[in-house]
C-alpha cells in the first residue's frame, strides 16, 4: 500500500511551518555533542556552533544536495587536541586554559592548521574509493586498526575526565562537587537507555540539565561557599563585533604548527569508517521510505560515498579556516531523520541556518560557559568510555578474527603504543628527537604493520 505522507525523501520540502520545527529539532540534537566539544577542548563555543552550521551548508552544496547528514564536532579529535596544546602551549597560556576554559588565540590557530590538514586525508580516501570503489577503505583501514584506534582516543582521555569529574580538594566544596558529577553521569547513563523517541535523542542535553539543576540546589541550599558554576568575561569570548545580545563569534586564522600537522591529521584516519557506515545506514532508511512513499530517489546513496568523503574533508577544512573543530557527519542526526522519517535536505540547510544565527546570541553562549566543570566531568565520563566502547563494537560487528596473529600483532601494538604513550609520557612519545602525540603514532604504526603483514597474503 503507498503512503503518500510517509516521510520526505532528500529532494522534499515540508510545508514552511513544519519545516522550521524539523530544523529546530536537527539544531536540538546536534547542540550537545558539539558544545560538549568546545567546553572540553577550548574552542570558542559561539565560533563551533557556527562553523558547525557554515559547513553543513557547505557540505550540502558540495555534495548536489544529494546526502541529508548535520556536518558537527567529532570527540575523535579531543586527545590530539589536547597533546598538541601541551606541547605547544606554554605556561602562562596553558594557566589561561585552565582558568577561563577557552584555548588562548595562539594555541586554537595551531590547531586550526592540524584541522585543515587532516581533510586531505577524508578527500584522499574519498579519491580512492571513486577510483577504486567502495571496498578499498576496508582493505586499507580494516576493522582490526579503527577499532583500537577508537579505543585509544577514548581510554587517554580517561585521566581528563575523572581530573574533571573529582577535584583535587578535599572538604564539602569538592564532596558537592562529586555529587553533581554523579548526578550527570547517572542521570545521562538513565535517559540513553530507558528514553525513547525524540527524547531518547538527546541524552547529552538531558543529562547536562540535570546535573546543572543538581548544582543549582547546592547553590540556593549553600549560598556563595556551594557555587560551582562558572562565569566568562566579554574579553575571553574575544568577539569580533557586538551590539547588544548579539555578537560575531571570534574568529581566527590558521597558524603553521608542525606538532599540530602530526598531532591532528591522522586522527581523520578514525572517522573514515564512521562516516561511511552513516551513509550506509542512510541508503537503508531513504530506501524505506521511497518503498513505502511508492516512488524512488533516482540514485543510490551508498554510490556518493565518494562525494560524501571528500564533502567531510572540505568541511573539515572550512571549519577549520574559521576556527572551529574538526568534525563529522552526525550519528544523533541520522538517529533523528530515521525516527521522524524527515529526510529533506531543505530541513537540513534551514538546520544550518539556524545553528549560526544561535551562535551569534551571547546570553546564551555565556550560559554555555558557566556549566559547572562538575557536570562536564560526569558526562565526560561516559562519552569518553563510550567512544572506548564504539572500538569494540566495531570489531564485533566486522567479525575481526580475534585468532589471527596478524590481527593480534596489529591491535596490540597500537593498544600498548597509545595507552603508553598517553600514560608513561604524557601523550606525546618522543621518537628520535621528534615529540609524537601518542594517538596519532599508534595510528601510523599499526597502519604500516597491517600493511608490512598483509604482503603476499591470500584472502579466502
């Protein structure tokens, strides 16, 4: 039976009302992964929301607005972040860090050139799969390398997220403290498993409400000795114009950084796999649709793979340019099409729209910034050890032969190189004379061994 109404397939356009509330809702979704990822690494908040937004369009242009995926914040990218600013940065701007939460200027424009740099390598394996076709990323990136890959961005930011979520002092300031972080991280852990529909969507936001509402209470119990949130001044938000409420995020230029090229760069060599496993969930669920609509698409989307790889690079390179994070087509986005069965690219271009017009709004950039570092650390907790966790899945999922002395020999060298890198030498391993962020080393050692094994190797 045909369901004219069923959904809206990539080329449809809801009527003008429902349009903006299908926006708004992709805008929702989006907004605390990518926050969370401005708080954690230092990225100016206001700039982040915006590139997020300025890329999607991007994204969306470059691709012949084929692909509905929300361009926003990968967390793949925190660790080489942070090894690079502690390599980089020095005493008085990593203090500045520590104090206003914002990376100063010098340090986000390092990272910037890391940013941009690491989209030629999404473009490369997009060039290589229009060449070649679509198995060749998993001959190159086989499941047995970005599965530990992902489990090591994770677990070295273990350290930051329990130092966040427990503070070095002792007494009844840092005993709410503990309470507020617990209250996030459980309460985050309740609405993921047992929410559905919309609200199932956004954990992150739920969760950061809930603890923000538990300091709140300290607050008003405790008065001034209890307060654990946060306040940022109009100088280290460091717009660039401002007229009332409104002000332009603070954007900066790219500054050449030879450790930030290292650092950043191969971590896109992580997002690969999920980017195109998005792209083949999206070709099952716009298939449904147009089977239930009674009509078809006219292509494929699993044959712009291509397209929607170099789309991630050049979007990584435009958010860059203006000086937000790297990023990645958004899992919580496509979550949020399959359940309303919204598929329009229209809803999604609104969606970017309206994600840069926020980010110019600095009542409620401020409001951002004064999260308590309590809540971060409890939602830190469970991102971080569930982007662990992703690394597993992914092996599971692809059947790695956990048998295979090859696969053994590859995933325990870029385990114990990450790990120990992160943990015997703070994340960056020197190596002959040069400082290698402990991520991206066991990226490109576990890369080149997986290569070295596999020569005259037959597959069955």
């Amino acid at each position: 039976m045909v369901k004219e109404n069923y959904g809206y397939l990539p080329e449809e356009r809801p009527t003008t009302g429902k349009l903006l509330l299908y926006a708004l809702q992709q805008v929702i979704v989006m907004f605390p992964a990518t926050i969370t990822v401005a708080l954690i690494t230092g990225f100016q908040v206001s700039t982040t929301i915006f590139a997020s937004g300025l890329a999607t369009l991007c994204f969306i242009f470059i691709t012949g607005k084929k692909i509905p995926l929300y361009y926003g914040s990968s967390f793949a990218y925190l660790s080489a972040v942070a090894s690079m600013a502690m390599a980089e940065g020095t005493e008085e701007q990593l203090a500045s860090w520590q104090s206003t939460g914002i990376l100063p200027t010098e340090l986000i424009s390092k990272a910037q050139f890391g940013i941009i740099m690491s989209g030629f390598v999404s473009i490369a394996a997009g060039l290589l799969v229009r060449k070649f076709g679509k198995d060749t990323i998993e001959k190159i990136l086989p499941p047995s390398i970005t599965g530990p890959i992902s489990m090591i961005i994770g677990l070295t930011l273990a350290g930051n997220a329990l130092s966040d979520a427990i503070p070095a002092q002792t007494g009844a300031y840092a005993n709410a403290w503990v309470v507020v972080s617990l209250v996030t991280l459980l309460s985050t852990i309740f609405y993921s498993k047992y929410l559905k529909g919309f609200l199932g969507q956004i954990p992150l936001l739920l969760g950061a409400a809930t603890g923000s509402l538990c300091a709140a209470l300290f607050y008003l119990i405790g008065g001034a000795d209890y307060n654990l949130f946060r306040s940022i001044s109009d100088e280290a938000l460091n717009s660039l114009w401002s007229v009332g409420p409104f002000a332009i995020p603070a954007f900066s230029l790219p500054k050449f950084s030879l450790t930030s090229l290292v650092a950043i760069m191969p971590i896109a060599i992580a997002t690969i796999p999920e980017s195109t496993a998005h792209m083949y969930q999206l070709d099952i669920y716009v298939d449904d649709v147009a089977k239930k609509k009674g009509k078809e698409v006219g292509y494929s989307l699993i044959d712009l793979l291509d397209k929607n790889l170099i789309g991630d690079g050049l979007c990584d390179m435009i958010s860059g340019f203006v000086g937000g994070p790297a990023g990645t087509n958004y899992g919580e986005n496509i979550s949020t099409m399959a359940i309303t069965k919204v598929f329009s690219v229209p809803v999604l271009m609104v969606a970017s729209v309206i994600a840069m017009i926020v980010s110019c709004f600095t009542p409620l950039i401020k409001a951002i910034y004064g999260i308590p570092l309590a809540v971060i650390g409890g939602l830190e907790v469970y991102l971080f050890g569930a982007i662990a966790a992703q690394g597993i899945a992914i092996m599971i999922d692809k059947k790695v032969d956990m048998f295979s002395s090859k696969n053994i020999a590859v995933i325990a060298s870029i385990m114990v190189v990450g790990l120990g890198g992160q943990y015997a030498f703070g994340g960056n391993i020197p190596f002959f004379g040069f400082s290698i962020p402990c991520v991206a080393g066991a990226s490109i050692f576990g890369i080149a061994l997986n290569a070295l094994l596999s020569i005259g190797e037959t597959k069955e």
